[in-house]
C-alpha cells in the first residue's frame, strides 16, 4: 500500500520554501498537540462535573422515591404522585418508580391518567405482570370485565421478577375473587382447580377451598379439605370446613365425622356456632333417614315414622293454606259457587280430616296457583295411600317402601314450597328429599 | 490559506482586541449608528463582535500551495474530529450546567405555589440581561442565524467571547425557567469551538467558513444524542446543499461529539415509546389531523413571534435590560400559578406526556402556554433556542390528540407516546421548515423505525398547512429582523434550476467538416452568410469559429490548407442538455457558439448555445 505523504509536493522547493515547509509541520504539530491536551483537559473537567452530577441526580431520585413511598404508605397518593414523579424527573425511565407512580394515580382517583399511564407502559412492556394487574384492578373499578379479565390474565402469564410463581399465584387467586364478585362461578372454579395444582401447602390449599366454597362449587371444596384433613397433624379449618363442605352437599354421614372431629379438637372455629348446629341437623338427618345398610326393621320403622311425620306436616301445611284462601276472599260479594262442586279450600281441608268426609268429596281439585296445584296433586297422592302405614304392610309389600318415602319427600319439598320451613323431623326430612342418595356418603 | 485571511492591523493577528475593530471592516449591514434603530444598532454591535480576527501571516510570502497542497483538506478532516470531541464535551458540561442551576434555583422539583418560581426566573432574566448587554452581546439572538452569518458573511468567524456567553448566560436562562432550549445554544458553541480551533491552524478563508457548520453539527448532535439529524439539519438549513467538500467533516464531526455524549448520557434514545403498529387504517386520518393542527400551531407560533419580537428589539436600548427580567416574571407567572411544567426545556414533561400522564385538557392548555411563554422568553432577547419549545408543543399536541383518541375512540387501541412522538416531528416539520430533518429526528430520538409512516404523512401535511399560512420561515422571519440578509435555505431548495436544453437554439450554424480547407470554409461561409460556424472533428469534438477568425486564419496561410491543422489544440468540451445553465457560461467567453449534444448518440448536436441566448433565457425567468 502507498503511503500517502501528508504534505505531498509537485516541485522542487527552494531552500527557503523548505524551512517554511518545516516551520509550518511544527507549528501544525504543536496546534495539533495544543488541541490534544486542551481535550483531554477538558474531557477530565466534564468527567469530574458528570461525576458530580450523577452522584447528585442518584441521590435526588432515591430521595424522592423514599417520600413517594412514604406518602404511599400513610396514604397521601396525591403526595405520592407529585414525589414519585420528582424521582422520575432524576431517574427517567425507572420502572418501578413508573409503575408506582401510575398506581398512586389510581389511588389518588385520576384513574383515565392511571389508565394512560399504565396503557402506556403496557405498551412498552405488554407482558409484564404487574402493568397488567394494575391495569386489571382499574378496568375492574371502571366495570370493564372484558379488559379487566384480559389483563388479569395477561398478569398471570406474564412476567415477574422473583417470586413469579407466587406472584402469578395471588393474581390468580385475585382474578377468581373477581369472578365469584361478578358471578361467573364456573370460571372462578376453573381457575381454582388450576391454582390448587400450582401450590400444595396447606394455607394454599384452605384458601382455594374457602373461594371453590364461595365459588359454589362445594364437592372441589370438600376434596380439598378431604386431602388437608387426611395430613398429619390434621388442620382444624381442614375439618371444619370439610364438614360444612359435606354438609351443604348433603352428605351428611361425612358431614357429621368431620364435624364431630373439628369440635372435638376443641380448638377455636371459624365459626362454631355453624359447626354444632349443622352436626345437630346432621344428627337429625341420619336418624330419619331409612338407610338402605340398616337393618330391615329399624329402616321401616323410619319408613313408618317418616310417612306419620310428613302426613302430619301436610294437613297442617293444608289447613293453613284453606286459612289464607278463605282470609283472602272477599267479604262484601261473596266467592261464586265453584262449577264443579265445593272450593279448592274447603276440599282441602276436608281432606284433612278425612275420615269425617264422604268419598264425594274425593273430587279432583281444578289448581288456582302452582302452589293450589302442588298441593292438589298432594292431596290426590294423599288420598290414595292408605291412611294409616303399618311396618307389616311394608313388609308383605316391599315395593311399598320407595313408594311412600317418595310420598314424604315431595310432601316436604311442596310443603316447604307453599307453607314455609319445616323443623325437626320435617327439617331433617327435607333435606334427606333434596338429595337422598347422598345422606349415607 | 494564510494569505487569504484579512492582514493585521497591528501584526499581532489574532491577539487584536475585538473591542478595537474598526465597524467599517465587517461585511456586516452598514447602519448609521445616529439614525439606527435599537435594533439595528445592536445588530451592529453584534457584528462587530463577530468580526473576522486577523490571522498571523508569518510565511505570506510563501506558495502555501506549493509547499503542502493538501494540508487544509486533511487538517480539515482531523481537525473535525477534534471539534466533535471538544463539542461533545461542552454540550454534556452545558447540560449538567443548566441542570445544576435548575435545582440550586429553582429546587429539584418545583411545583405551582411555590414563591422562587416567580422569584427566581426575574432575578435570573436580570442578571443575563446585563451579562449580555455589558459583556456578550454575541450571545443574543438564533444560534442558527449566527452560525448561518458566520458561514455567510464573518468568514467562519464567532469569537471565543461569544461562545463563553452563550454557554453562561443560555445556561443561566435555562436553568433559571426560561422557556427556551439548549439544543440552539448547543449548535452555536459547536460552531464556535469549530471557529476558534479552526483558526489557531491558519486555513484558508474557504475552509474556515466551511467550519462553521461542521462545529454546528457536532454541537447540534451531541445535544440531541442524534447524528443524523444533526447532520441533516445542518444541510437542510444551515448550508443549504449537499456539498461533498464539508459532507466528510460534517460528519465526522457530529458522529464524534455523538460518541462523547453517548459516553455520559449512554446509548438510549431520548426518548421511549413502544413499537407503533397501524393496523387499522383509519387511525391514519388521525395522524394526518395532528398534521393539520400541528401546522396550525407552527403558525400561530410562528406569527406570535415575528409580532413580538421586533416591537421588543425596537423598543429603546435602555429596555433590552428589563425585557428578560418581565419575560421572566411572565414565565414565572405562568408556573406559579399551576403549568411549572412549561419551564425550562421541558424534557422530563415530554416524557411524562409520553407515558399518558396527563389529560388532553391539560396537555392541551401545556402546549398554547408554552407558545406564549416561549414566545415572550425568545422576544425578550434571553438567550436560549427554540428547538426543545418547539419538541414540546409538538409532544403536548400529539399526546393531547392521542390522549383524546384512547378516550372517546377505545375501539382503535392507539398509543399516547407515539402521538406525542409524531407530534415532535410536525411542529419541527411545520415550524423550523426542515422536513427532511423532522423524519430522522423522531426516527432517531426515539429509535423506533415502526413510526416512520405515520410520521412521514404528518409531518408533510404540517408542512404544507405552515407553508401555505406562513409563507416565510421562522429563521428567515429572525434574519430580517436582526436585519441581516442571510440566504433563505427553503427558497434555495425551491428555486427553479435552469438547464442548457431551457436555452438551446436549433441548430442554425454551418458546421464544416474539419477535413475540409480554408477556402472551401469560407466558400461555405460566404454562401451562407454565417458569421458563425461549427467544425466537426475526429473523435466527436468540436470547435466554433466567427468569420473573422477564419479571415485571419486564412491570411496568413494558403487556401488549400486543412482547416483541422491550423486550428488551436483546445476543444469545446463536452456538453449536454441537462446540465445547468451556468455550466455554460465559462466557456462562452472563449467560443463564441457552443454545440450541446445528445448524452446517447455522441456526436450528433442537439443545438447550441451563445451568451445571448444564456443571458436572454435568464432575463425571461
């Protein structure tokens, strides 16, 4: 390669010429050297000054950041907003004072600034968890479920710093409050299933089985606090919380175990006022119920009982109703004869007393309500059982058992319909009406 | 080179105090200081200031071109790197400068209420008024404009005095609330380490204009950590043209002073906002609607100071040191009473605009207060520039129509920061007049390419709703005002460029073969009554000849004689018809009719041309 001289000549020069030329090399090397030092004088000057200066611009911003935190934490958030924007101004691009800042606008009720801001952000950053939670919670305090939803689960895929699982975890967990907030049983459920999976501790486990309980989904529920009680020592909430958990679902066998153990424990309750008195109905259920595993006779006396305790209940659910019928009608024209024979309250309360009545008054009742029809349609089913159940008649007739204890159930279910709640037996029989398979599990 | 620099007076060359310069020596405006207006007669005192100093001229006897021809070009180029270096270096001390006065002021978070905001900026506008009226009075006025003047009319010159004010007093105003910027400033210091480090090497005359806007692009890089626009804005506005011979340096310069800064500031964009993905064309209109209004803004902006500002600088001289302390107070006025947010240059305010922090009302009321606080700030004479002010109205609109747009049009899932971003460029579009520049600089200071579409569209709409309502540019508006005749870079670019085909005639001449002989041509000459003629020679030259020429040619040799021996050895060069008109003119003084041929088929003439029909073709534009 040819070197290229830096002061290239075409002539020869004149010795004159010639010391000019040198003169001229010094005096451009030395201006050369003078700018040389100049710069780099000047590059330690500016070194020091930006030393200084960051140094202090550090300092300004922790500063600020500590007040913005402060006036958080006492809950000043328009204090907060005007200091954490100050450690902005000496951090710029700081992301977590950004996303402070952005939630202390929300805490200070300029949520369209809030939401700009953390739009803004998420923007920048759309997987960020915790833009997307906050974004979340303002969508919720602004009743938009679609976006509040979307970002609830942006946050939960999204990434986070440290505690991700954790974090992702609670988000869940705050999503499904959310869910059960708005009604959406079915999802907050899904995501509970999916949130027991992801942490096995028993709090974590409590606390999923506390929300599927408020989720309405009480055998997950019961599940959860099945495993947790079966650990050793076994939690106490775990106990209690499977028995009303097997309570509400009717399992009554498994309801009164577990209660019976969580009070048992004598350890403070969440609520044991709840615990006894559902181990009480409890109690009452698995006594009325006819169990299948009971011995013949001891299940068909409780056909029997059952049978007398739901007639009773009818005739009085019946008469009670001829009373409002009649306190109803009006006093100054009196109610039509009815077309087809006598009115709807006095058959019934015939029929109460059936054993006064001529079989003509066995006429079929035309309904005036559900109820009136509900309780016509009893009163039909009454009538044709026999009027007094004998275990011997059970006993030469098994197909009679299902047949009458299906009698008690609607009777108690219509009844409770029409004329109000039950007690005692009635209560116990109710429940064992709404779902019978389930008592003994 | 040295003997072209203006002889010393006294021998002592640079060292000559500049309070001794004679008035008459400048090639600045010649004002009759008893008739002069306040205005003009500050103008004048300012070029005195600005006077070309006298070079040292120890070897003016010497042939500099004989003894190193290509000194001043390689000089040129190390010694850009050096400007870049030094540049880069007093922009980031400047910065940290205005910073430190800010805080030692102003608090280091001022907010509305507080009693020093109207305090401070008064007492500060006093103070600059008279650093610059008793010390610098170089450092008033556009920087732009000063380092345009340098190039134009000083030789390159701007003294170290006035780059030492401007650092102090722009610092102090700045710093101080001044709604002004640090970016003009910035470009000025460039310029005038550029001249003064220029100058201790002896160039010539030539290169040291040429130093002016290399220093300009360094300063202007460094301040907005952008090399390209730097670069670009110093083509587009400063020099006016692409010309190779300050490119190189121009360069070197601004990617130099870009390195240093970065090597303080880091490597990340001014600013920061997410990818921009138009996915639904509609979102466009809005783009081009902030284009619309940002150009509107620009003329507003625009008209509010070519009315301010001249009845400012008219006003008598004793004025010029109470004007930046009321401009100071207005301005302090301003943010005690709730918007400290247009103090200052604003950056910060920007970036929280970005990040949708505030209302659209509120933005909006940021964006026309700025106008007026900037406006007052600028006429006041305090030194200062108007690219941040002009960066924060265009980022208050953007975001305002952006912010505005996420409220009542959620379904178009717009982003406030590119709004804001976008909106940067329209008023820098709309505005400074620089659309070239505009595009690059949001490219650049947000290092987001995504946006470029957007950014295009409205910056060339603002640009055109600003032209069509504020015919002249806001620098061009200054230099009449400072009472200066500066070229107009706009009107550069529009200017009409006239080509030899806009004045070539048909061809009418005789064109005689070279071959042929002397008494043949003037046969031919005699027949056709021509006074001129054409000779085609081997190889497609030509040559042109009068009557004249050939009547004393053929005096003193025989008529058999070849035409083609007896003519001069020079040839017509070549020419063609798209080549500019006054590429012509040089050679017309030797020939008297130029053939201009066809660029395809050599040889063959398209038509000619005479220094009438050059002169007559400029005289009907």
């Amino acid at each position: 390669m040819r070197a290229i001289p830096f002061f290239r000549t075409a002539t020869p020069l004149t010795a004159a010429e010639r010391m000019a030329k040198r003169r001229l090399v010094l005096q451009d090397t030395l201006a050369l050297l003078t700018i040389f030092v100049i710069t780099c004088v000047l590059a330690v000057l500016t070194w020091l000054l930006f030393r200084s200066y960051s140094q202090h611009q550090s300092d300004a911003a922790a500063r600020w950041k500590r007040r913005g935190d402060q006036a958080l934490a006492v809950g000043n958030a328009n204090a907060a907003v005007f200091d954490l924007r100050a450690a902005l101004a000496y951090a710029p691009g700081d992301r977590g004072t950004e996303i402070e800042l952005a939630g202390a606008l929300a805490l200070a009720g300029n949520l369209q600034e809030a939401t700009a801001y953390f739009n803004t952000l998420w923007d920048e950053e759309p997987g960020s968890g915790v833009i997307n939670l906050q974004l979340a919670r303002l969508a919720a305090r602004q009743r938009q479920m679609a976006t509040a939803l979307e970002h609830y689960h942006g946050s939960i895929y999204g990434t986070w710093e440290g505690d991700g699982t954790v974090r992702r975890r609670q988000v869940r967990l705050e999503l499904v409050r959310y869910l059960i907030q708005q009604s959406r049983f079915a999802e907050a459920r899904d995501e509970l299933l999916i949130a027991a999976g992801n942490d096995t501790s028993t709090p974590a486990v409590l606390e999923v089985a506390a929300l599927l309980e408020q989720a309405h989904a009480p055998l997950d529920a019961l599940r959860q606090y099945r495993e947790v009680a079966s650990r050793h020592p076994p939690s106490i909430v775990a106990l209690e919380g499977a028995g009303q958990s097997a309570f509400m679902l009717g399992r009554y066998r498994t309801a009164r175990t577990y209660l019976e153990r969580a009070l048992a424990a004598q350890r403070p309750l969440i609520n044991h006022a709840a615990v006894e008195t559902n181990l009480r109905e409890a109690d009452g259920v698995l006594a009325a119920y006819p169990s299948p595993q009971l011995p013949q006779r001891e299940r068909l006396r409780r056909v029997v009982h059952a049978h007398d305790v739901a007639r009773m209940r009818y005739l009085a659910c019946a008469r009670q109703l001829a009373t409002a019928h009649l306190a109803a009608a009006p006093v100054a024209s009196p109610a039509p004869a009815p077309p087809a024979g006598r009115s709807l309250a006095s058959r019934l309360n015939l029929l109460g007393d059936r054993t006064a009545q001529s079989p003509s008054d066995k006429v079929a009742a035309q309904p005036a309500s559900s109820a009136d029809s509900d309780m016509t349609s009893l009163a039909t089913r009454w009538n044709a059982a026999r009027p007094r159940l004998e275990m011997k008649d059970l006993e030469e007739n098994p197909q009679f058992e299902q047949a009458e204890m299906q009698l008690v159930y609607d009777t108690e279910q219509i009844t409770s319909h029409v004329c109000g709640q039950p007690t005692g037996t009635n209560a116990a029989l109710l429940r064992i009406a709404t779902s019978p398979e389930t008592v003994d599990q | 080179m040295m003997e072209s620099q203006p002889p010393p007076e006294d021998g002592t060359g640079e060292g000559t105090p500049e309070e001794q310069r004679p008035l008459e020596q400048t090639p600045a405006p010649q004002h009759d200081a008893a008739e002069a207006t306040p205005a003009q007669v500050t103008a004048s005192e300012e070029a005195a200031e600005r006077m070309p100093a006298v070079e040292p001229i120890q070897m003016s006897q010497i042939d500099m071109l004989k003894i190193a021809p290509t000194r001043d070009e390689r000089l040129f180029l190390v010694l850009s790197i050096f400007i870049g270096i030094i540049s880069g270096l007093l922009v980031v001390s400047f910065r940290i400068a205005i910073n430190w006065v800010q805080v030692l002021t102003l608090g280091s978070a001022p907010h509305a209420g507080q009693w020093r905001l109207i305090l401070v900026p008064l007492v500060i506008g006093a103070i600059v008024a008279a650093l610059v009226q008793l010390l610098f009075p170089g450092a008033r006025g556009s920087g732009v404009n000063n380092t345009k003047a340098a190039l134009y009319i000083y030789n390159g010159y701007i003294s170290f005095k006035t780059v030492i004010g401007k650092y102090i007093t722009a610092a102090l105003a700045l710093g101080g609330g001044f709604s002004l910027g640090p970016e003009d400033p910035s470009l000025q210091i460039g310029a005038g380490v550029a001249s003064i480090v220029s100058r201790r090497l002896g160039l010539s005359r030539q290169r040291l204009r040429l130093f002016a806007p290399v220093g300009a692009a360094a300063g202007l890089a460094a301040a907005f950590n952008a090399p390209i626009s730097a670069i670009l804005f110093v083509i587009e506005e400063v020099i006016g043209r692409w010309s190779a011979a300050v490119l190189g340096s121009v360069v070197l310069s601004a990617i130099s002073s870009v390195v240093v800064a970065r090597r303080f500031w880091g490597s990340s964009p001014m600013f920061s906002v997410p990818p921009v993905t138009v996915t639904d064309s509609r979102e466009l209109l809005a783009y081009a609607a902030l284009g619309v209004v940002g150009g509107l803004a620009a003329s507003i902006f625009s008209r509010a100071l070519g009315y301010l500002r001249p009845r400012m600088r008219n006003l008598p001289r004793w004025t010029y040191y109470v004007q930046p302390p009321i401009a100071g107070l207005a301005v302090g006025l301003i943010g005690f009473f709730g918007f400290p947010q247009i103090m200052g240059p604003g950056y910060e305010v920007m970036d929280h605009a970005m990040h949708g922090q505030f209302t659209w009302q509120l933005l909006l009321a940021l964006a026309l207060l700025k106008i007026l606080a900037t406006t007052i700030s600028f006429s006041s004479g305090t030194p200062g520039g108007m690219f941040a002010p002009t960066l924060f109205v265009g980022a208050m609109l953007g975001a305002s129509i952006g912010t505005f747009e996420k409220v009542f049009f959620p379904a178009l899932h717009i982003t406030v920061g590119s709004y804001a971003l976008v909106g940067m460029g329209v008023l820098f579009a709309a505005f400074l007049r620089v659309p070239l520049t505009s595009v690059f600089m949001v490219l650049e200071v947000s290092g987001n390419y995504s946006i470029i579409l957007p950014v295009i569209l409205a910056n060339t709409i603002a640009y055109l709703v600003s032209r069509s309502l504020q015919p002249t540019a806001i620098f061009e508006v200054f230099t009449h005002q400072d009472g200066l005749d500066l070229p107009s870079m706009e009107e550069q670019r529009e200017e009409v460029i006239l080509h030899l085909e806009d004045a070539l005639r048909p061809l009418q001449v005789p064109i005689i073969e070279g071959g042929a002989m002397l008494g043949e041509a003037a046969n031919m000459l005699d027949q056709q009554h021509a006074e001129v003629f054409l000779i085609r020679l081997p190889g497609h030259a030509w040559y042109s000849m009068t009557r004249s020429e050939l009547a004393s040619l053929a005096a003193v040799s025989a008529s058999e004689t070849i035409l083609a021996n007896v003519l001069k050895p020079e040839r017509i060069p070549l020419l063609f018809p798209d080549l500019p008109l006054d590429s012509a003119l040089p050679h017309l003084a030797r020939w008297p009719i130029l053939p201009v041929q066809n660029r395809a088929s050599r040889g063959s003439v398209e038509g000619t041309l005479t220094l009438a029909d050059v002169l007559a073709r400029y005289q009907a534009t």
